[in-house]
C-alpha cells in the first residue's frame, strides 16, 4: 500500500509551507502561467535568461502541497542551467515521478524526494505543473498551459 | 447559518438510526454490492454522492436482465423481442413520469444527461426563441453544464448572458433575480440544488416571478432529482433536467422534461431514425413528441436501469430519504465546524446533503489525497463550479455530499481523517 510519507516528505511539506523564490521576477524576459483546471492550481513562473542560461527564476501563484514545493524547488535546482539542461531535469524528473526511471543513474538531487508521487497516479500532474509552465515559459509561448 | 440542531455525539447516538418510518440505513446499505468492498484495505466510506451515486442491486439485476431476455431494438421489429424492448422502454417513461408528477408520458424525452438535456433546450428553444439583444438568465451558482450552452447560444445569437447574484450564505438574492426579469429575457435556467453549496434555491417562487412576465424556466434538476420530491406540474417549471447516474441509476441515461405546449413547437435537437415518420430526399416530416427528440437508438438498457432506481427510491419512500440526508447533514455541519481552522462553504438556511469546506492551511486536494488513504472517497477541486469559487474567493473546496446508504459513523470516519491530515501538516 502507498505510505502517505512517501508522499508528504518533510522537505516537501516544509517547501509547501516556506516557498522558496516565491515572487515576481523584476526585469524577467520570459513568463508563463500554468493551470491544472481540474484542481483551480494556477502558478506562474517568471524567467531571467543570459543567453542560453537561466539567470534568474520565480514563480508564484497556489496550488496544492505537492505544486507549491514542486515549483519551488524546481526554482532551486534550475537556476543557472542551461535550457538544454533544464529540459534533461524536467524529462528525468518526469520519469520519476510517473514511475519510469528504471534508476538511469543521473543525479536528480533533491527533486528524487518527489519519487513518492509515483505511487499516486493522481497526483502526477500536481507535481508537474510548475516544470510543464517553465517549459512553456523558455519556449517563450504567451500561450498559458495547462495539465488536462 | 444553517440551523443545527443540539445532538449528543458519540457511537450510541450514531447506533440509533432508526428513523419512526422504519427506514434503516444498515438494511439499506445491504442493498448496494460496492458498499461491501474494501478500498485501500478499508471498509470504503463514499461520500461523493453529488459527482455520482452508487447503485443498488436493482439496478444491476434489472439491467443484466433486460440484456439477458427483452434485448431488441425499439419502435422497429414486429418480432416478440422488439415488442417485450418496446414496452420496458415506454414503461420506464411512465415511471419517470409519476416520478416527476408530469402530466403525460409525452413530456419525458430520454437524453444521455442533464448536460445533454440543458443543450437540448439550448440548442432548440434557445435558437428558436432568441435573437440579437435578447437575454438568457441564471444565477452565479450554476454548474458549467448550466453555463456553457447558454454562453454558446447568446454568442451564436449576440445575446446576453445575466446571472443572478448570490449572498454570503449561497444563497440567491431573490430581488436581484427579480429586477433581472427584463422584456429582453428569452428563458431562465437555474439548479434546483447547487452542487458546489447544497443550496435549495426558492424555485416556486422565482417560477411565478418569471411567468409573471412571461418568461419559460428550465430547472437544473441533477442534485435535486435524487434529494428532494419533484412535482414538476406543483412547481411549474416549463423544463426540467436530470442524470440517472446521480439518482442511483446507470450512466449514460438522463431525462428532459418539458410542457408538452412548448415541446410540440420546438424544433428537433438530432436528425436520425426514430425522430422521422417520414424522409423523402425533398421533405422530411418529423415524428411526434417526445420521438421527435430522440433521433436514433436510445440507451434502452439505461432507462430500464433507471426505472429501477426510480422504484427502488419510490420503495424507501423520498420523504424518509430527505429526513435520512438532513440529519446526515446537520450532524456532518455540525462535526466538521467544530474542526479549528474549518471554514463551511455554503451555510444556506435551506440546504441539502453537500457539504463544502476549506481548511487553513491545507489545500484541499491533499485533504482529498490522505482522506482518500483511510477509504473515504470526497470531491475536491472547483465541482465544475468555477464562478462559484471565485464568489468565495477559494481556488477549490473539500466536499462531503451525502447519499441515502451514508451513516453517521462514516462522518465520525470522515472527522478522525481530517484530524489526521491536520497531523500531517502540523
Ligand atoms: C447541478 C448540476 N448540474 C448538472 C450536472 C451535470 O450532470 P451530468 O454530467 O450528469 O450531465 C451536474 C453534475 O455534476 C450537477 O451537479
């Protein structure tokens, strides 16, 4: 049986209650919102790109326990990558969190507390939503995504 | 506030449900297979009675056994078959009938769901009867199925789109939806029961308002179908709109009802077999009501579902239902405010078994998350309700609606699962 700690990790809950780079980015050149309609989660992130490179991140919006620490730590472990990088992160983190992995090695630090989510079908897109809106924002589309 | 009434808490009241009626909730349970199986290796405790009910074993048997002998299709063969689909099919129109006390079995037109009904009307009344200018009224607690084909409709017709505003309570603010009333309003469409708040809007009243001014309405009858006894004919409702799926019966089956004075006027919705009584390549003549509606092979195994359902509520009697809902409600409203940190959306002074709820600090989809680990089965999220959402200022809400199988012991489960998630994000 799925263990609820598995899901509620400390760090994630302490991430929920305690957002890391919870604001508007000033002087941000790429922004995009993100919607799960089944959920009312609504988060946008906010970029400050140095050519190829993620200078700067932030986000804000609400969402449940799992989007809340997903964006923020997402912020943590993004900044100062490259978009090609972040896209590898986000399809890694992707594949961890659907259950998928098959262990592939590569480091996922922190982010593998959100292993857990796998165990919960439903809560993938929870933990997804913050990754799909920076996707959305390094494309540059105005469009906002959405998880259904 | 909903009035709640003083009530001791603890297993030996909960033990005591035995209504005067002789309505036992135990026996009742019985009657439904799912309710005996375990969810998470625990006795599943549903109380998300509002997105979809559970069905009693009359429902099942009564589908399995129309498939296992009368299956034929209807209103074609001379065959024996087709004559046994033919008579269970018009016989659970009759029953919906009496159901809703409409004057005629002409008046129940067989749809997939209240969705499909609203978008009848829409689709027909509302194109026939609506032009640039013109105006659709509703309330801000509709659900989407009762917003959306209206806005399609004043889009296609560059009419206007009103809603009626709600108070604090969730409730309707019936002067508001009077001065609302204009020349310019072509049809009013708004829910009997509100799903997102359990609110029981006045319908009898806003029905004489509208007529006063000679404005047909269409009720929204999925919650209250199943919660309330329906007189369409007491009420005066030009339409009425239902699911079977909400009303312990089958999915995709649900039911529209309308005047017939206004039916045999109205366009037909689909084109297809058994809609025509005749189709030459130059003129089509169209079939009478309720035919004319219902253009090609009927969910014929869901109605005969539906009709047993229909029955099985007829047995335990719908009064007795409502006593069992209110007092599951009173208590749950009760329970649950006492919660610290508990806040109850929708405290309407009539108010049927859907109880919405926010706690501090959690969102309410990690409530629905652990709540679900113990086998408790609550709604979370916006109910198809965003409007009302942004009303309460909320992104979601917890909800707890109850069914006539739920107990008062699984709302004291329903309580020690939301102490324990507040233990969990403590
Ligand atoms: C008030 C109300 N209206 C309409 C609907 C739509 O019902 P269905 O999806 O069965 O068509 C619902 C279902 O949630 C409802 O609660």
């Amino acid at each position: 049986m799925a263990d609820l700690r598995d899901l509620y990790q400390e760090l994630i809950l302490e991430h929920s209650k305690a957002p890391r780079n919870y604001r508007q980015l000033a002087g941000a050149d790429h922004k995009a919102e993100g919607f799960n309609p089944l959920c009312g989660d609504h988060f946008t992130v906010y970029l400050k790109m140095d050519g190829d490179s993620i200078q700067d991140i932030a986000f804000q919006g609400s969402g449940c326990a799992i989007s809340k620490a997903s964006a923020s730590m997402m912020t943590q472990s993004i900044k100062g990558k490259t978009k090609e990088q972040a896209k590898e992160l986000f399809e890694h983190f992707h594949r961890t969190v659907t259950g998928t992995a098959n262990g592939d090695g590569s480091d996922l630090g922190k982010l593998t507390v959100f292993a857990g989510v796998s165990e919960f079908p439903t809560r993938v897109k929870c933990a997804t939503l913050a990754w799909h809106t920076l996707q959305a924002a390094l494309e540059g589309s105005q469009e906002s995504v959405s998880t259904e | 506030m909903t009035r709640v009434l003083s009530m001791a808490s603890g297993s030996a009241q909960a033990a005591l449900q035995e209504t005067p009626s002789g309505f036992d909730v135990h026996r009742v349970r019985a009657d439904f297979p799912i309710l005996q199986r375990k969810v998470r290796g625990r006795d599943l405790v549903y109380l998300d009675n509002a997105a979809t009910s559970q069905k009693p074993a009359a429902v099942i048997e009564a589908i399995s056994r129309y498939y296992e002998r009368d299956n034929s299709n209807i209103h074609r063969g001379v065959h024996y078959l087709a004559e046994r689909a033919t008579a269970e099919f018009e016989a659970a129109r009759k029953t919906i009938q009496s159901f809703l006390n409409a004057a005629r079995p002409e008046e129940i037109i067989f749809v997939r769901s209240a969705t499909e009904a609203i978008n009848l009307v829409a689709q027909t009344y509302g194109r026939a009867h609506l032009a640039a200018g013109d105006e659709v009224l509703i309330t801000a607690m509709e659900h989407h199925s009762d917003i959306v084909p209206w806005q399609l409709l004043c889009e296609e017709k560059q009419a206007r789109l009103r809603v009626a505003p709600i108070n604090d309570a969730g409730e309707l603010i019936l002067e508001e939806f009077e001065r609302l009333l204009s020349p310019r309003t072509k049809i009013v469409a708004v829910a009997h029961i509100s799903n997102a708040l359990g609110t029981i809007n006045p319908l009898a009243t806003m029905v004489r308002m509208a007529h006063d001014k000679g404005i047909p309405v269409l009720v929204d009858g999925a919650q209250a179908a199943p919660r309330l006894p329906v007189d369409v004919q007491e009420l005066d409702c030009d339409f009425y709109a239902f699911s079977g799926h909400k009303a312990y019966g089958p999915t995709g089956i649900g039911v529209l009802y309308g005047k017939l004075a206004l039916l045999e006027k109205m366009p037909p919705y689909q084109g297809g077999g058994d809609m025509i009584s005749s189709v030459t390549f130059e003129k089509t003549t169209f079939n009478k009501v309720p035919h004319k509606f219902e253009a090609g092979t009927p969910d014929m195994a869901g109605a005969v579902g539906l009709r047993a359902a229909l029955e099985y509520l007829n047995g335990l009697g719908l009064p007795n239902i409502v006593a069992h809902e209110h007092e599951l409600l009173t208590y749950a409203t009760d329970a649950i405010s006492r919660i610290p940190g508990i806040r109850v959306i929708g405290t309407a002074r009539e108010k049927a078994g859907v109880l919405s709820f926010v706690l501090d600090g959690v969102h309410p989809h990690d409530m629905g998350t652990i709540l679900d680990q113990e086998g408790i089965a609550i709604r979370t999220g916006h109910h198809c309700a965003q409007p009302v959402m942004e009303r309460f200022a909320v992104d979601a809400t917890a909800r707890a609606s109850f069914g006539l199988y739920n107990t008062k012991e699984e709302i004291d489960a329903l309580v020690r699962g939301i102490q324990k998630v507040k233990e969990v994000f403590a």
